[in-house]
C-alpha cells in the first residue's frame, strides 16, 4: 500500500487527490548494537530516511505536496534547496510530469544532490546568495504566479507528509520513544513529527517524546534565540540561518519539554565517521549531527539508562561523495594479483 494511502486518514486526502507513491516511507528502523552502549540509554534506534527514493526524508512531505499540486492542476512545482528538497522534487516531478524549477545557493549544496536533480531534468537556477534569500525569492513568484506551486515545507502538506514518520515509529514499536532525536535546519521535520506524535497521543493514548533538535553551532538561530545571517557549516543540509518553521519548533520543544542545541562541525564529521565504522550505516553530515548530540548529552551528564531513544538519519552518506574525499582518508595497501603477496599482508 502506498504511504500516503496507509495514513490518509491523517493527511489532507479527499476523493479529487490523486494516490501517488515513488515508494516513500516504510523505512527501517534499525536497532542500534554498539552506539546505544555508550549513550547508556535502554535502547537505541535509527530511521533510515536515507531509504527514500530520492535518498531522504523530504520524500515523505514531497509526495504529499505534488499530489495537492496535482489535484489542483498545477504544471510547475518550484523550491529553493540546500539539496535534498531539490532532488526530492525533481524526481516526483520527472515522475508526475510537472516542471521542476529549483532555487539553489550559488556553489553550497553537495554534488550527489546536484547530480540527481540535474538527471531528474529539473530547471536549475543558482543563486548568488544563501539558503533564505533563494526561499524568499520562490515565495515571491509562487505568491504571483497561480500555476506555479511551491514545495518547500512553508507548504503545510509538506509537514502533513512528514508526519508519517512519527507513526510509523510508534506502529513499528507500540509506544513512544522517550527521546525524539533529529537535525534541525528549516525546522520542518522537527515540526512534522512532534504532529504526528500528538495526532497518536490523542487517537492511542500514547505517551509522547522528548524533541530532542540539533543545530550547527554556526547555524543555529533557534538555539541562540536569532537569525543568522550568514550561517556556517559543512553539514550542508542544515545550514539554515531563519528557519520557515520557527515557532511551531520552539511550541514542539516547549510542548515536548525537549531540548535543543548547538554541535560543532569537528564532531559532527566525527560523528560522520563513527555511526558508519560502529553500526554499519552511512549517513549525510547534517544526519550524522544526532548521534554527535547524543554524545554531547552523555558527556554533559545527561542519564539515559532505562530510556529509549529514537535518531531519525535523514539523509543517505552516498549524497555527500564531495564531503567523504574532504574528510575519509583512504588507507589501502596495493599488490600484484598474487596470492603470496595476498598472504604476506594478511597473515602477518
Ligand atoms: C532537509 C534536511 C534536514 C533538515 O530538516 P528541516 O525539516 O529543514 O529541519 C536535515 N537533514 C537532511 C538530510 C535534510 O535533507
């Protein structure tokens, strides 16, 4: 069944919407088997959003947006991007042949999110500015231009797709994590989630999580309580300096009694690293900042032990290929194909 299908009960469907599906959602929710021993918590999970068509979460809100454009006869669907937006867009847009026009910051999103959105023939216009000037300007033609739809998550059936994740947390687990852990950079997933947590609290009688966000230290305009006007990261994907969706995070967190803070960019490149060589999963740099959070929790005294904790890994590490040559050394030994020189290294 299709995701927007299993949850249209939650969502903004009516009998005009058309069901769509790229194969969204459904993504594993992996057990942690070594992390979860220095965070101490009783048990750890990841999402792998990664999983997504387009290699992250945005698929889940994207493919709620294109079918409200759909449903309203819209021809062009517009965003601006740090990447991942992009790359989700174009490909429901290849796939439900609407034109594609992505706004992306001149030189600041990865090569891998470039490279799909350039194969899924999406119109690219570079921005000689950042993130929220590119966002502003789609604003402005999607306000003028009726045809024209925007897609970024200031388009509330964005969030309404992303609440998806949060259910299928609770109906794969049957009950709530006490920790709700995910990156925050425009502020939308963070808001979609805690929806979704509350739609469940009030229809199961679930308990709800702890929203447990973080920024990078030089982008992070909720935790500082100010925009950023010139925010600084290499987590790309995160590197928002006036997030769209502010206030409904600042409500998530003080709703949740959650918590939110800043990480440095050394740990999250080490955090990079860590989650790929301890559990076997390759993530993107702003995906990478949760696990770097948790650890800054440990290492603040935060006490875990009997709590559950959930990371939501929004994005695939194959998106990043620029970032893995910046920042993974490769150590390989070369030999002749010969089996006595096979031997030489491994037998030693
Ligand atoms: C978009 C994105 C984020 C940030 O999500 P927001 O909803 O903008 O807070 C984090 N990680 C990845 C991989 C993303 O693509």
């Amino acid at each position: 069944m299709y995701l927007i299908e299993k949850y249209k009960n939650f969502l903004p469907i009516n009998s005009d919407t058309p069901l769509i599906s790229m194969g969204e959602g459904f993504t594993p929710l992996v057990k942690s088997r070594n992390i979860v021993k220095d965070i101490g918590c009783k048990e750890l999970y990841f999402k792998l959003e990664g999983c997504n068509p387009s290699g992250s979460f945005k698929d889940r809100g994207m493919v709620m947006a294109v079918s409200k454009a759909l449903e309203k006869k819209a021809k062009k669907i517009i965003c601006a991007s740090t990447g991942n937006t992009s790359a989700s867009a174009a490909a429901f847009g290849a796939y439900c042949d609407l034109e594609t026009i992505v706004l992306i910051p001149e030189g600041k999103i990865s090569l891998g999110k470039l490279s799909q959105t350039v194969a899924y023939g999406a119109k690219i216009i570079s921005v000689r500015g950042n993130f929220d000037q590119a966002l502003n300007l789609v604003k402005e033609i999607a306000d003028k231009q009726d045809s024209i739809e925007l897609v970024n998550s200031l388009n509330p059936n964005r969030i309404h797709g992303q609440k998806t994740g949060a259910f299928e947390i609770v109906d794969e687990l049957g009950y709530s994590p006490d920790y709700m852990v995910l990156p925050v950079g425009n502020a939308g997933n963070i808001t979609a989630y805690w929806e979704g947590y509350k739609i469940y609290h009030d229809l199961k009688n679930i308990e709800l999580p702890k929203m447990t966000g973080f920024q990078a230290m030089n982008s992070a305009p909720i935790v500082n309580n100010a925009p950023v006007k010139n925010p600084q990261t290499i987590a790309t994907a995160i590197r928002i300096g006036n997030p769209a969706s502010w206030n409904q995070a600042k409500n998530a967190l003080e709703e949740s009694n959650g918590s939110i803070n800043a990480i440095e960019d050394d740990r999250i490149i080490e955090a990079y690293k860590h989650i790929a060589s301890m559990e076997g999963i390759f993530v993107e740099p702003a995906s990478s900042i949760t696990i770097a959070g948790l650890y800054d929790m440990k290492n603040k005294n935060y006490d875990f032990s009997g709590q559950s904790v959930v990371c939501v890994l929004t994005g695939s590490g194959l998106k990043d290929p620029g970032f893995a040559e910046t920042y993974l050394e490769l150590e390989q030994q070369i030999i002749d194909p010969d089996i006595n020189a096979l031997e030489e290294i491994l037998l030693v």
